[in-house]
C-alpha cells in the first residue's frame, strides 16, 4: 500500500493514539476513588492489574491504524523524520508532552526497523520541557495555618479531597494528627512568613488505603509527610498514621493510581519529598512504567557516554535459567533467560517470561524487585569484557547480535542491583546475620499473605537493598500460594534404609514439604539458629496451609508499607496476617 497521507496526519493520528491511552489511565484513578469510598478492595487491585497492559494495547491499536489506513508499514526513515516534526508542533501546548513522546517511540520501533533508531526519528532526547506545566486547577494546593490555625487547615485539606464516606471519629483523628505534627514541631516553635501546607490535589490509591501526599514548608524548613486514610470495620473512615518519612514509595509495591493531569507536575513534587529516588523509578511508581523506561533508558545512555568501566558477569552463584551480568559503575543488572536450561528446573523461556508477568501485575509488598524489560538493547561491543561475551555468546545466542561495534540483547530484563543474601551471610557481623535471617523469613510470610510462594528459596536467590531489606528477585520457579500442596513428610516404613537416596512416599509436582527447608537452606549452625529462632513456624507444613485457608476466604490482603508502630491508636491486623505477621509490619520498611 502506497503512503497517501500526509505526515501532518500520521502524526496527529499517533496522537489521537496517546490521547485513548491517557484518558484510560486517568478514568482507571477516578475509578479508584469510587472503588475506594464503596471499600471495593478486589475492583481496585483489578484496575491496577488491567490498567499494566493499557498502554501496549493502545500502541498496538496505532500502529495496525497506521499501517492499514496510511500505509505506514512502508514508511522510509526521510518520511517518519517529517512525522515527528509535526508531532513536535503537536505538543507545544499539550499536558503530558513527556509521555506522548514515549507513546511515539512505542508506536516508531514498531514500525520502523531498528537501524532507524536515533533521535531524527525517535525521541531520543525529549523535545519539550516540563518546567511550569501544570494543571487547572492546579496540582497541588496550599493552606496556611497562621491565618486560621493548623486545625482548620488539617480540616480544610480532608474536606476538599470530597470523600463521600464520612470518617468514624474525625475529632479523635485531628487530634492524633496534631499530636504527631506538634511532636516532630516541639514548642516553642517560631513560624516564618511563608509557612504553609502544600498537598497533591489527588489521593494516591494502593490495594485499600487512600494516601494524603504532602509537605509542609516553614521559611526555608521543608518536612515531607503522607498520611494514609483507611476503613474501619463498619466502613467508616479513619486517619491510620502520619508518616514523616515516605516510607511507601517503593519500587517493590505495587504501583499507586492518581488522578494527575499534568504527571510531570507530580513528579516534580514528589522528587522533593523523596529525593533518593529518580524520575525513572517516579514516574514507574505512579503507573506510568512505559515513561519510566524511557527515564531509565536515557540515564542508562548518559551513564554510558561519561563512563569507562567494563560489563561483567554478576558476582554471585551462577542461575540455571538466567545469564546476569552488570555494569560495576552502574546500579542495575541486566538479565538474560538462556537458550538451554538445565532439565532439573522443568521450565522454558516462555513459562520464564510468564512468570516476570505474574510478578509485574502482582502486589510485589515490598518484597519482590520490580523489573524493566526490554527488547533489541544495543551495548557497546568494546565495553564487554571477553569472558562475558563469552558466557552469553554460550548460553543465550538466540538472544546476541554482534557486529565490530555493538552487541545487541533481543530481549533482557532490568533490576536494581542488590547484594545476593548467600554472599551479604558469608561477610556479615552475628547481629548482621540475625537480622537478614529475621527479614528473610518476614519476606516469605509477607509474600505468603500476598498468594506468592517463592519456588527457589535457595539465598542466592534473594538479594540484600540498600537499606538492608531483603527482597526476592528470581521468578522462575514463583507459585501461588494456593496453587501448592504443602505436606508433612510421613514417617518412614520398619526397615527402610535411611542411607538410600530413594523416597518411601509419593511426591507430585506441586508438592512442598516445608521441614525439607532446614536441610537445604539452614547448613550453617548459625544461621540455623537465628532463622529457627524467628521463623520455625516456617518449617510447619500446618503453617502454610493456614494461610491458605486464609486466602481461601476472598478477602484481599495487604501488607502495609510503614511500621505498626507508627500507627495511631486504631489497630487493624494486616489481612492474612496473626499476630506474629503484624510484628512483620512493624520491622518492615520500604526499602
């Protein structure tokens, strides 16, 4: 088909394309909002879940109109080059000018082939500034306590959110507000001129708490908070915590839904409550992961251009399934499902790549690492370390083009790096040890109140954050909870051998027999001990299956993002957790 249109047209058509995407994404936050007042948990966990493919499946919906109405399969690279200048002039006045261009470079490297690659057709680089966009009204609003007292405020900022559900003792909620305020502002305490309370104009929504995101500013003084707002019982609502520290905004979570016009806006905002995190990792956060990757993408390149180190193999015990290697110089590894996998994980590239699909639409509660994936990565042949190349040239080479300049990946996943827990045990202090031992065994029950059963518990397979956290991040053996048999390994019939290698029950393939977890995981004496000491409930078949009957309930669980012990008088056990899972909460931090 010959190309008739104009490429004034192609471009407002992709357009038009991004415009579907963004209005879905914003009706899935109102959406949340409705959910949220009627105490609809499930409906809000399938928005989120759906709202994950959203953009793919309206890239796809462009590039078929593309290509059958304006024969934009047969597109040059001379004539795209036109398109995205009339796509620039597009967005001179546009709200999210940054995720339309991701949206274009989607919709380009499916129509173009890859030597096309490069900023004369693809956003490369962003074209439009974000500075000073923002919305009408406008992203966040500001009060100001020294007119009517910080009362008034805390109350204007509740009733402007224009929840429909009344709140079960506001008058007891206020006064724990204040209470926390007035302890992090300890009297006397002297208010600048400019002191004001700043607060995103949409609610954050995640599984069944609404978040306040706000700061407040005194002069030159800035102090973050969010302040999570939950249902009680009788499905009212209550002020649960004032967090002074964003502990929430984890890359491990699941990803919030806000209503944000202008996301640009939020970001900007957001980076000055929790600065330790990019615009990459931001922008994932708030649900618009495509736009994150392209964040991510362009560091990565910038990190490249101003750095010399070589791509390694990543430290650590070598994975059956994956090729991981790292760039020392740069927080991330890069991993690669190989061509060959040993016959012992009963597994495939495809069920592999399901099962890092599973983990992305899952609530990851912290403890599970979020992943970018990729496709046709192009590296720098002369920054591959020969013995890398080597390793993936041997286990990946459907996977590997070469030529003298770049090594190009067809398909890899990303994470953050973090230290493997076998390695962070090898080196760590008795109180180190004890401590990783303890959040180990509290990650396993916080994904077993989530339906997630690890699989592979093996060390190697869990890695050690940057603050100390450990997070699980090796998916190809991760199951529902649900989905196993977990049994007690029956006693053995009169006379029979102990020393033989052959079992005296049968074993299906979903059976688990969790008393094997000390044989294979708890080598170490010391390790044994601290891990006994916190978790031998772990080593109970009768354990796990409790929390099945749990799941079996239908009530969707969650695991809170801040400590217990930062919550206001009114306690609600976490969902699918006893008691010993609330002290889970209480130690467990977003990292």
């Amino acid at each position: 088909m010959t190309i008739t249109a104009g490429p004034q047209a192609i471009a407002q058509a992709t357009l038009d394309g991004f415009n579907r995407h963004y209005a879905l994404f914003l009706d899935c936050a109102r959406m949340a909002k409705r959910h949220f007042e009627a105490g609809n948990w499930l409906a809000i966990a399938h928005t989120s879940q759906d709202r994950i493919d959203f953009y793919d499946r309206r890239v796809a919906e462009t590039v078929s109109l593309l290509e059958r109405d304006f024969g934009c399969d047969q597109i040059d690279d001379a004539r795209w080059e036109e398109v995205k200048r009339h796509y620039i002039v597009l967005l001179i006045d546009h709200k999210q000018p940054e995720c339309a261009e991701t949206f274009f470079n989607s919709v380009s490297c499916k129509i173009l082939h890859r030597t096309y690659f490069h900023n004369r057709c693809l956003f490369v680089r962003p074209a439009m500034s974000t500075e000073h966009i923002d919305a009408d009204p406008p992203s966040y609003r500001s009060y100001y306590p020294r007119q009517h007292g910080l009362r008034h405020a805390l109350i204007d900022i509740v009733l402007d959110f224009q929840l429909e559900h009344g709140f079960a003792d506001f008058r007891r909620d206020l006064a724990n507000i204040l209470a926390a305020f007035r302890s992090r502002f300890p009297r006397p305490f002297r208010l600048e001129a400019n002191h004001q309370i700043q607060v995103l104009s949409s609610l954050f929504f995640r599984n069944r708490t609404a978040y306040v995101v706000g700061r407040i500013i005194n002069g030159f003084q800035v102090l973050p908070f969010v302040v999570p707002i939950k249902h009680d019982p009788e499905g009212k609502l209550y002020v649960d915590a004032l967090l002074l520290i964003a502990l929430l905004f984890s890359a491990n979570r699941a990803y919030f839904l806000v209503d944000m016009e202008v996301p640009s806006a939020y970001v900007a905002f957001l980076r000055a409550i929790v600065p330790v995190r990019t615009d990459a990792e931001l922008y994932t956060m708030v649900g618009l992961q495509k736009q994150g990757k392209t964040l991510f993408f362009r560091d990565f390149l910038h990190h490249l251009k101003h750095s010399t180190d070589d791509f390694i193999i990543a430290p650590g015990i070598k994975g059956l399934v994956m090729a991981v290697f790292t760039l020392p110089s740069f927080p991330y590894v890069f991993k690669v499902i190989c061509d060959r996998i040993a016959p012992s994980k009963d597994t495939t590239r495809e069920k592999v790549k399901e099962k890092y699909f599973l983990v992305k639409h899952h609530d990851r509660v912290g403890r599970m690492a979020d992943t970018l994936e990729y496709s046709d990565v192009a590296f720098p042949r002369e920054r591959f370390a020969p013995e890398l190349l080597a390793e993936l040239m041997d286990l990946a080479p459907s996977l590997i083009e070469q030529d003298e300049a770049v090594i190009i990946v067809k398909h890899l996943y990303i994470e953050r790096r973090m230290t493997p827990l076998n390695l962070f045990i090898g080196t760590a202090t008795p109180a180190q040890r004890e401590r990783a031992m303890r959040d180990y065994g509290d990650a396993l029950k916080q994904l077993a109140a989530v339906n997630i059963f690890a699989g592979d518990l093996l060390f190697k397979n869990f890695g050690v954050t940057r603050y100390g956290r450990v997070v699980f991040y090796d998916y190809d053996e991760i199951e529902y909870l649900t989905a196993c048999n977990f049994r007690k390994i029956p006693p053995a019939p009169p006379g029979f051998d102990e020393m033989s290698e052959d079992v005296w029950y049968p074993v299906s393939p979903n059976d688990v027999f969790p008393e094997e977890f000390a044989t294979f995981l708890l080598t170490d004496p010391g390790v044994r001990a601290d891990f006994i000491s916190a978790h031998s409930d772990l080593l109970d078949a009768g354990w796990w299956r409790a929390q099945q009957r749990k799941l079996a309930t239908g009530e969707l669980p969650e695991v809170l993002s801040y400590p217990d012990s930062l919550r206001f008088g009114t306690f609600e056990k976490v969902a699918g957790a006893d008691a010993g899972q609330a002290a889970i909460a209480a130690r467990g931090l977003a990292g």
